[in-house]
C-alpha cells in the first residue's frame, strides 16, 4: 500500500477506537455529583480561610503547609513570587489576595483534585493611593490528601471612563 492510501486511512481506523467506552482516550476525569463538588468547594474554601487564619496567628510554619512546595504567585506588575517570597509578604502585612475583602468569586472544581477561583478584590496600593480593583485567580490542589494553593495570579483592573 502507498504511503498517502495508508494515512488516508488513519482516521478511519481510529475512529471505533473513540467510539468505544473505556478506551484511553476517553475523559480521564472521575464524574463528579453536585453533592461531592459542593464538598470539594467547601474545602477549598476553608484552605482558603485557613491562610487568612495563619497569617493572624503569624504561623510561618502553617503556611508553609498549605501552599505547594513550588506554589509561584504573578503579581499585576509581572513580578513571580516563589511560596517563601508569598509567605513573607503575607507576614509583613503586604496587601494580597488572599487577605483582600472579596467582591465577586467564582469556584469551580475541574477534577476531584484540583478548584479554581477566580475573583475580584479591592487591593490596597504600595503607594499608599487608595485600592485598585484586581481580578485574580487561584488554583488549588490536593496534594498528598490536603488542599495546597498551587499557583496564583493577579490583573489589574482599569478604571472605565
């Protein structure tokens, strides 16, 4: 058989294969019910509310624990934070999301083990000028069995005139 008869044929006989349940390139993503990701939800969420709480108790050591080893946050000015630089900037009293009042949030749970939030917060400006809304996101997972911020990232948002 030619070679161009050959891969013409390659979707064709790839085609039963998808078709068929179980096959690996089925959706690799366990179903979740709405019960199990409202549960997952309020994990995060606590995780999310655990940060806050190690930062009143300044609790280095807790923190640590719940962002992942390599946890990186990218502030609105592009600079990237490693989770030792998050850690010291949540304990000096630097303005973060994750201490910010919270206006809009939005969860969702796209594996058993892994949440996004996305939201918006007014943050206070280094210079001392009032707040600036930003829009930031979150990315949770579960690592060995705990909820951990994996990844952070922070938009500014432009005054509409």
């Amino acid at each position: 058989m030619h070679r161009r008869a050959f891969l013409a044929l390659l979707p064709a006989l790839a085609l039963p294969a998808l078709l068929l349940p179980g096959t690996p390139l089925a959706h690799p993503h366990e179903a979740l019910t709405r019960e199990r990701q409202g549960a997952i939800e309020q994990q995060v969420m606590a995780a999310r509310e655990g940060i806050r709480a190690a930062v009143s108790a300044r609790d280095a050591g807790r923190l640590r624990a719940l962002y992942a080893a390599d946890f990186t946050h990218t502030h609105t000015s592009g600079k990237v934070d490693g989770r030792d630089a998050r850690i010291v900037s949540l304990l000096t009293g630097e303005p973060t999301v994750e201490l910010a009042r919270v206006e809009e949030l939005t969860i969702r749970v796209l594996h058993a083990d892994t949440a996004v939030l996305t939201g918006r917060s007014p943050i206070a400006r280094m210079d001392g000028g009032g707040t600036r809304d930003v829009r930031w996101l979150q990315v949770y997972a579960r690592i060995e069995g705990e909820w951990r911020l994996a990844a952070s990232q922070a938009t500014g948002v432009s005054p509409t005139t």
